[in-house]
C-alpha cells in the first residue's frame, strides 16, 4: 500500500460494529492503517448494534479485539490513546427511526467539525437480509450526502440467488451511482490475488504462452481444515456453491482468463472480468452431473481431535441435502482459451486449508530422454499460492547432479516472506483503504454479480430440486468425495496440492 497525503476528514459508519467481522477484521484493520499513519487526520469511526455500550466500554472491548486479532499484535499505547479519541459507539435498531435520527445528529456534529467536504463511508457489515433496510433508513434520514462524499460497502452474499441481486442491485441504485457502491470480496483484497495482475501484465515473459496453445489445464482450489464454526444456521441457506464458487473462486478465475485491460483503472479491469463470465460456457441441465460435484462431510478426526459431521453441526437439518463441499468444471469460450477446463474445487473439513491456482503447462511435443532418465517427469506448472504460504512458483525439469542423465523437477519460487522483510497487510487493510480512497478496482461491479449468479444458478437450482441420496459421502480431514477426483481424472489431470512445510 502506498501512503497518500492530504486525504479529506473521513467518517466511517460500521453497521455490525459488535459483531464478528468487526472484532476480527475492520478495527483491526482500520487500527493499523491508523499506526501506519494511512488515514486521515480528522476521522471518526462510528460503530453501532443493538446492545448498549457506554462508549468507554465499547472502546476497551475494541482494544481488547485488536489486541488479540492484529498482524501487528498488542495495541501501542501511545497510538491508541489518540486513536481511541476516534473511536465511538451508536446504539442502533433497524427497524428504529429514532436510532437514525440519533445516528445523524451524531453524523452532522462531526461534520460541523471536520468541515463541509467530509466524506462518509457505510460498511455494512450485518446479515444480508438488513442491506436493503439500512440503506433506505440511510436515505431517508438524509445520511447519504452526494455523489463524491459517500460510499456504501456491502459484504457478502450480494443476494442470494440471481433474482434477490437483481432486486438488491435496483434497490440500491435507487439511492447511489455504480461510483458509491463497493460490493466487497476479501480474497480481491489479498497480497498475492492482487499480485496476479502485476505477474501477468507487467511481465513479457508469460503472456506468449497464456493461451489454449501452451495452457493444458487450469485448477483453483480454495479449502479448508475447518467446519461450520457454529455458523450451521447460515451454511444451511448459502453452502459451498453460493459461499464460495459464485464469488471468491470465480473472481480468481476472472483474474487468470481476463484480457489486458488497456489501463490499470477500475472500470477497465472490470470490463475484462465481466468478459471473462460472459463468455463462460453456460450448463445445460443434461451435462450438471458430469460437470459439477457435490459432497457433504461426516465425523471424523482431525489433528487428533473428533469432530463432528455437518448434519450434527448446531442449526442444521438432521437430513440436510446442503453441500459443504462443490468442484466443477468450467470452460471459456472464446479464442485465447476454446477448449481448455478450468477446474475449481472448494470444501470444508478437508485435510488442509490451502488456497492455490495452478496452471500446467502442455507437455513437450518430442520426449529425447530415455525412459530412465525421465522416472520423475511431470509438466511445467506455475503455482500460485494464496494461504497458508504466499509464494509463486514456476516447475521446471532440471538434471540431477551426478553423472547419469537423470531428470527431476525443480521449483523456481519468489516466496514473500523470504524476498521481503515488511509486514505484509491484511486484505481488509487494502480493502478500506482503496474505499477510503474511492478506488473501486477490488470491488465487483453490479454487472459482474448478476453475471456470476448467473453463472451458477443452473447448478444451485438442480441440487436443490434434486435431493442427494449419498450425503454424507466424504470424511473429515479427507479430500473430498470420490466423484472430485474422479471428475477430472477421466479427463487425464489430478487435483494438485502444494506440500505444507510443517507436514
């Protein structure tokens, strides 16, 4: 990130200001762009929820959240006593006018002292089923401003299917331009995601080969060790397909088929994204079960310790037909990838959890090494790692030492932690700032949402109309179903998984 000067006086509105989100990711966040002297010199940041906080309450229990969820650890005392000077609580019912009159009066004395320009940012960071109230509650009490003095970010799920995104996309439109709204997905947010488009465009090196002549296959796999965490009740309405496939693999695999944007701008590289979903082959109904597979995880063990299976989770239906896990295979159809399948899988309580895109190369067209000499032959690969290590690496085959011809493979790895001795910040930190910022280059357009809902709606429509006989069908602290492997060994491929370094 790169330090701007002279930012206009900013006041931040988190609605959700006592939940979750808040307490692991945006005070801590907002508290490091504060150390690291990013924000404004006159800001305020107002969080609210129901419950009621004095406001010295409200800022310990802040401290105590950054304390024990910062990249940069414990708070510094002499920072925190003036960053908590900014830090103020609002007690706030939805369904309350009162509370919103409260809320502006607030909001318009802090105005009266930073001066006329002050910029507002909402972050809705509350269930979905608030989004369309909050705003309309914004709107209504004449806390929106205008245009160029402020912005809404809204958190995932953008709806929940491609009708409930239409009707939030119109509502919203209602009250903000396109501009003001930041529709947030975290992984955008990421060091190594954003490193994706400086690795492909600012680099001669690879885009001669990015391309169905050079490009056998490409596989995105997002997955994780953990459960439900006690969120049983919300799982059971999203799943793996809405929580995962629809924004956060298919945004990265927007990132890898994307064209060259003409310049690095938001609406540009927004452009190509929506290209990129646009062109994806559409499912027909007959080819769903070929294309597309389900899984669901019972008990098991993992890392010693037994764990319970999904339908045993709090808030989930002993005969629950939601998927915890989804892996399928896409294709783009048009002239840089006709042809080649791109394959993204995402699960939890799978044996690790691991953030990787990998694209393998084709192969050599003539072997001149005797069969011996190749043992160990396996095609270049560039790997990209998001989580747990942030790393690209390149495979190549290279000759053992010794005097025998002997091939083996060998990576060649720019590695984060190894090349750089600066923190790396949270994609939360990124986030707010380009919001800050009026940066909407991490941020997904309207278009694209209806576009990726688009997308996977014929896939959520067929599971869910068609009960599946074989939940569960994959233990905890395994890969997955058999039908996932299965899904692109008959194409030839195997799923691939980057070695833990503690494993």
């Amino acid at each position: 990130m790169k330090k701007k000067k002279n930012l206009i006086p900013t006041i931040f509105v988190i609605f959700g200001g006592t939940g979750d989100l808040n307490k692991r990711k945006l005070a801590p966040a907002l508290y490091n762009l504060y150390a690291e002297s990013y924000l404004p010199e006159k800001f305020s940041i107002i969080g609210t929820g129901r419950t009621h906080f004095e406001e010295n309450q409200y800022r310990e229990m802040m401290r105590e959240n950054i304390n024990q969820f910062s990249r940069n650890g414990e708070v510094n005392p002499a920072y925190w006593e003036r960053f908590e000077k900014h830090l103020n609580y609002a007690e706030i019912d939805i369904d309350s006018p009162q509370t919103f009159e409260n809320l502006a009066q607030t909001v318009n004395g802090l105005k009266e002292k930073y001066g006329p320009d002050t910029q507002m940012i909402y972050y809705l960071a509350v269930a979905p089923n608030f989004f369309g109230k909050i705003a309309q509650s914004l709107h209504k009490h004449k806390l929106t401003g205008n245009e160029q003095t402020c912005r809404i970010v809204i958190e995932k799920p953008f709806g929940n299917d491609l009708e409930s995104a239409k009707e939030l996309n119109l509502l919203l439109s209602k009250i903000f331009t396109e501009k003001q709204i930041y529709r947030i997905d975290h992984y955008l947010g990421k060091e190594t995601v954003q490193n994706m488009m400086a690795f492909r465009f600012a680099n001669s090196l690879f885009e001669p080969l990015w391309n169905r002549n050079h490009i056998e296959h490409v596989q995105i796999s997002v997955t994780e060790q953990l459960g439900v965490e006690g969120r049983g009740g919300y799982y059971e309405d999203a799943g793996a397909l809405r929580d995962m496939i629809q924004n956060h693999l298919l945004q990265l695999l927007c990132l890898v088929g994307m064209e060259a944007p003409i310049r690095f701008n938001a609406d540009e590289i927004r452009d190509r994204k929506v290209e990129v979903l646009r062109a994806m082959r559409p499912f027909k109904p007959e080819e769903i079960s070929s294309h597309a597979i389900r899984g669901q995880y019972s008990k098991g063990w993992v890392e010693g310790k037994e764990v319970l299976g999904y339908r045993d989770e709090d808030g989930v239906d002993e005969n629950s037909n939601t998927e915890t896990f989804a892996a399928i295979k896409f294709f783009i159809d048009n002239w840089r990838w006709q042809g080649i399948p791109f394959y993204v899988r995402t699960g939890k309580r799978l044996n690790q959890t691991s953030s990787i895109i990998t694209i393998q190369f084709k192969d050599v067209p003539h072997h001149i090494f005797s069969n011996k000499a190749i043992e160990s032959w396996q095609q270049n690969r560039l790997i990209i790692s998001i989580q747990p290590e942030m790393s690209i690496r390149l495979q190549v085959q290279a000759k053992r030492p010794g005097l025998k011809m002997a091939l083996n493979p060998v990576d060649m790895v720019f590695d984060y932690h190894g090349t750089y001795d600066v923190g790396t910040p949270e994609a939360y930190e990124t986030l707010l700032l380009d919001a800050t910022y009026g940066d909407q280059t991490l941020f997904m357009r309207g278009d694209q949402v209806e576009a990726a809902w688009e997308l996977v709606m014929p896939i959520i429509n067929a599971w869910e109309n068609n009960k599946s006989i074989s939940f569960p069908n994959y233990p905890a602290d395994s890969w997955g179903p058999e039908e996932a492997e299965a899904l692109i060994a008959k194409d030839g491929f195997h799923w691939f998984t980057l070695p833990l370094k503690n494993k």
